[in-house]
C-alpha cells in the first residue's frame, strides 16, 4: 500500500472502511504465509534434528513476533496516515474558508469604506443643506419685517389720502358755498346797481339785510310755485324761518306773504323748501292751523302779521306777495 492508496482512502471516506479492511487482511494473509514457510523448514528438517528444530521454533516465534510488530506498526502507520488525510482535508477546508473570509474581510471593508465617504458626503451635503436653510430663514424674515414695514407705510399713506380726499371735499363744499355766495352776491350788487340807477325798481323791488342775510319783499302777487321760481331766478328761495327774530323781522313787513313751508309731497308732513322738516321751537302756526280746509291748504303764508304766531295753510293756487331770502352762511 503507498501513499496514493491512503490519499486515495482520505478522499473517499465512505468506502474507506472496508478498504482499510482489505489491507488488515492482506496482512494477515502475510503473517499466515510466514508461519507456513517456518512449518515447511520444520517439517523438512525431521526429528533428527531436535536443537536445530527448537533453534528454527525459537525463529519461528521471532518471525512472527516481527511480523506481528510489523503489523501493528503498519497499522499505526496506516491509522497516523488517514488521521493526517483527514488533518489534511480539514486544514485545506479552513484555509478555503480563510481565503473566504479574507475575501469577505476585503468586502466589507471596501463596502465600508464606501459607506464612510458616502456617509461624509452625506454629512457635507446636510450641512449644506442646513446652511442653506438657515441663510432662507434669514431671508425670509428680513422679508417678512420689510412686509410689515410697507405695510405700515401703505396704511400710512391710505389714512393721509382719506384725510387730505376729507380735507379737499370740505375745501371743494367750501369753495362752493363761497361761490354761490360770491355770485348772490354780485347778482344783489347788479340789483342794487339797477336800483340806484332806476328809482322805479328801486320803489317796486326792495331787498333788506338781516342776521347776514339778505330779504327780498316783493310788490307784485303770484302762486306759491310762481313766487318761488321768482326767487330762483333772483339767486334765492322762498324764505326759511329758523327763529322767533327772523319771524318778526319778516312779519314786520304787514302783508300777507308766502313762506318757504309747503306740504304737498305729504299731506301734514311740513317742510321747507330745503328739504329739512319744522322744528317744534320754531312753529309759529296761527291757532288752529294748519287745518287744510277743503283738503286744498298745502302751501304757508303770513297771514296774521299783528301776532307772531301768524302762519295759515292756504291754497298754493292764491296770489299773493312773496319773501325772497339769499342765505350767506
């Protein structure tokens, strides 16, 4: 048996058993064969030679006892060689298996390395990113104080348009109101003008100031709406009384004369030409009135001049003198 077969046995562990039984018995195939050979000399000799034959017994037993020695350093040799087969097979398995991890050992730390520098990067990018983040936040709440900062501005500016479009209407009412005053007043003037350059007119058509106010008393009698449209075109309006003073300077005049108070819109509803309703502190109804006799009284006159409470509902319809007043306040 040589070194092939044990090899041979190492690799094939499963039929390795009764091979290694096949060689025991090969060996003690030999050992018989010896035994054979020493009783072959023995029976060769004969009896004759009884020192010779104890000397070949002696031999014999030599023989075998070498032979028997032989065999178990055979069998030992046999044993210590599976035994390094098997050694052999599992030190040629884990040095596979530490190639293998070796291999995986550089894996991972290749994988790992990677992992660092992706993770670095990572790192980079996420500082980056809160940089970035940080400089938006910034930013955006310079913009959110600039927002506010223009919007306060903005209702600055809305609250000084409203006041200066507030200042500039009461400019606009005030210049008008001056205008229309400018102009009563240059039509009185031309008035006083054609007075003073015709005594006839002058006689007829007589204009009075009062309280800053100026008065027309007219010579001639015309309708309620007839006498108004008079007064309008003169630059005025049929008289609105607003006091007891104003009461009596009118009916001072001792005719009877139509007044700006007329409720034809309404029946009892009394207002003056104006639009604005009699107040109670300023009625100066004669007793009983107003009655709308007939249902056709809507227009007031100053009827019953010797008392101050000297107003009458009459018909519009009637003639009768008028009072032109030209307000300038």
């Amino acid at each position: 048996m040589d070194a092939t077969d044990i090899y041979a046995n190492v690799e094939e562990p499963s039929g390795g058993h009764s091979k290694w039984k096949r060689e025991m018995n090969r060996s003690t195939n030999i050992y018989e064969n010896k035994d054979a050979c020493c009783a072959v000399e023995q029976n060769r000799v004969g009896p004759a030679l009884s020192d010779v034959a104890r000397s070949k017994t002696v031999k014999t037993s030599s023989c075998r006892a070498a032979a028997v020695i032989l065999g178990l350093l055979c069998l030992l040799l046999l044993v210590g060689l599976i035994t390094l087969g098997f050694l052999h097979k599992d030190r040629t398995e884990l040095e596979m298996e530490m190639v293998q991890l070796q291999t995986s050992h550089k894996n991972l730390t290749k994988e790992n390395d990677q992992l660092q520098t992706s993770f670095r990067n990572l790192t980079k990018e996420n500082d980056q990113l809160q940089t970035s983040f940080r400089n938006l936040t910034k930013e955006n709440d310079q913009l959110q104080t600039s927002f506010k900062n223009l919007t306060k501005e903005n209702d600055q500016l809305q609250t000084s348009f409203k006041n200066l479009t507030k200042e500039n209407d009461q400019l606009q009412t005030s210049y008008s109101i001056l205008t229309k005053d400018r102009d009563q007043l240059q039509k009185i003037l031309e008035k006083r003008i054609d007075e003073q350059n015709n005594p006839q007119v002058l006689y007829s058509e007589v204009w009075r100031h009062f309280n800053g106010n100026f008065y027309y008393f007219s010579s001639l009698m015309k309708s309620w709406q007839e006498s108004r449209n008079d007064c309008q075109q003169r630059g005025a309006d049929l008289v609105i009384i607003n006091s007891a003073k104003e009461q009596d300077f009118i009916r001072s005049w001792r005719k009877h004369m139509w007044i700006g108070l007329n409720d034809r819109e309404v029946e009892g509803t009394w207002r003056w030409v104006d639009g604005t309703p009699v107040l109670t502190a300023t009625r100066f109804w004669g007793t009983s009135e107003p009655n709308d006799a007939k249902g056709t009284e809507d227009c007031a006159e100053i009827y019953n001049y010797e008392s101050q409470n000297s107003w009458n509902d009459a018909p519009c319809e009637i003639q009768k003198h008028w009072i032109c007043e030209s307000r300038l306040k």
